[in-house]
C-alpha cells in the first residue's frame, strides 16, 4: 500500500474510523502510570483518549502525514513515525493498543512478533481491525467494475488481510499470546457526504489504485464502482459499507 496519506482528509471525512471505536479503548482498560503503545496511531484521537485514562501514551504510525497531524493536534503527547513490521522495543509497555490498522499489514507475523517482543510479561494486546469478509460487496463491486470497463487490476498493490478469528488466534498463540476474548462482527459503517462518500472513501483507502491507473481512468473506474455497488450499498441518500471487524484480547504469557 502507499505510505502517503492525506491526513487532514482522514480526519474531516473518515472520523467513522476512530469514532466507532471508542468501546475498544474501554476494552483496553487503561490505568494511570502504565505505559501503552498505539500502534498505528493515525491522527492520534484515541492515543488522546487513552492518555485522558491516565496512562502514558506513544504514538507510532509508519505514515509521516500522520504523524505530522498527530503532534499538530496534540502537542503533549509522544508521537514517531515507526514501520509496525520493524518495532524494536523490548519489554517496554504494559498493553500495545491498535484499531483499524493491523488489516493493512500482510506480514502478521511480523507484527505480532514486535508486540510480543514489546509487551513486559503479563502485558496485553488489545486490537481491533477488519476481519474475514470486511467490505466484501465492495470488493466484489471492484472486480465487476475492472470487467465491465475491460481493465486490468493495477498491479503492485498489497492485498488487505482480514482474518478470521481462528486464523489470527492461532497466529498469537503460535508466538506466546493467550487470547481471552475473540469476536468477529458486522458492522455497517454510513459514510459521510452521502452521494460523494464512496468516491472519498476509494481515494483515501485505495489511493495506491488512483496512482496506478491515472486520474482519467481512475474517475471512470469510480463511477462503474458506485454503478456496480448502488443497489447494495446505496442506502437513503448514503453510501453504507458492510464492515466487519475482529476484535482481539490477549496476554502475553511469563514464558513468551
């Protein structure tokens, strides 16, 4: 995927991203005096959220748009533009937090191994991010639009990885993690702007296609998305994206 993002965008359009998600922190349970990771930090809302608790809060996200907003935004608190696949804390943080991100990053078990490496024994991951069949009539919607126009699909761009819950169980377990809570579940998810929402929403989250293809091309590709997707996702004057999300507890055992 591309490293570039419009930050500023992120936040006037896409706020459903961190808004939905503010039960997650209360999963979290953050306590004053720990210390957390928000791995893929974004803008940095919930990191505010989680400092707000009373904890101390690093931000890491590999975007430097990112980043960049995240300290404009909240000046006290710590924020570095750090890859999530090359972490190298060590028994740092009492919990590493993450929402919306983990699905972006193919390499899992890279990850995964990083949180492990950071988390003190006894520490727990606590993640939310799309799971197995997140945006599916979308992505459907994606391939019939490159048929019906007789394009081939940019090539070069990472797939998504939305698993499923025994899937990234057992990537956990298999690196020392004991998973307590595990869920996957719907979650329609209106977009903001009614009918420009799905055209904001593909040039954010599919900026790498946009770059690929070329600006005609890509208008044209657009249009044939939202032609191919109305009758399913085009809701009362709203686009309506069949989101659903896995959401993850887990500890890091005395022996991991």
């Amino acid at each position: 995927m591309t490293n570039q993002w419009n930050a500023a965008e992120y936040d006037a359009k896409h706020a459903f991203v961190y808004q939905k998600a503010k039960g997650l922190v209360d999963l979290l349970a953050p306590k004053a005096g720990e210390r957390i990771l928000d791995l893929g930090c974004g803008t940095g809302v919930l990191t505010a959220v989680i400092a707000e608790r009373g904890a101390e809060v690093f931000g890491i996200d590999r975007s430097p748009e990112m980043v960049a907003q995240a300290k404009s935004k909240f000046p006290a608190l710590e924020f570095e533009v750090v890859d999530a696949t090359q972490m190298k804390f060590a028994a740092d943080f009492d919990a590493v937090f993450s929402n919306a991100v983990l699905h972006w990053i193919p390499e899992a078990e890279k990850v995964i191994a990083g949180v492990v490496r950071a988390l003190k024994p006894g520490g727990r991951f606590v993640a939310e991010f799309g799971g197995k069949g997140n945006i599916q009539t979308l992505v459907k919607g994606f391939h019939r639009a490159f048929a019906a126009l007789g394009m081939s699909e940019p090539e070069g761009v990472s797939p998504w990885f939305y698993p499923s819950v025994a899937e990234y169980s057992g990537l956990l377990e298999k690196h020392g993690l004991e998973v307590r809570e595990a869920s996957l579940f719907g979650r329609p998810t209106v977009l903001e702007d009614g009918t420009q929402g799905l055209e904001n929403w593909i040039r954010l989250f599919r900026q790498t296609y946009i770059e690929k293809m070329g600006e005609e091309a890509a208008t044209k590709w657009i249009r044939e998305v939202e032609r191919q997707c109305r009758a399913e996702l085009f809701q009362y004057g709203d686009w309506v994206l069949d989101y659903r999300r896995l959401r993850i507890a887990c500890f890091k055992t005395q022996e991991s």
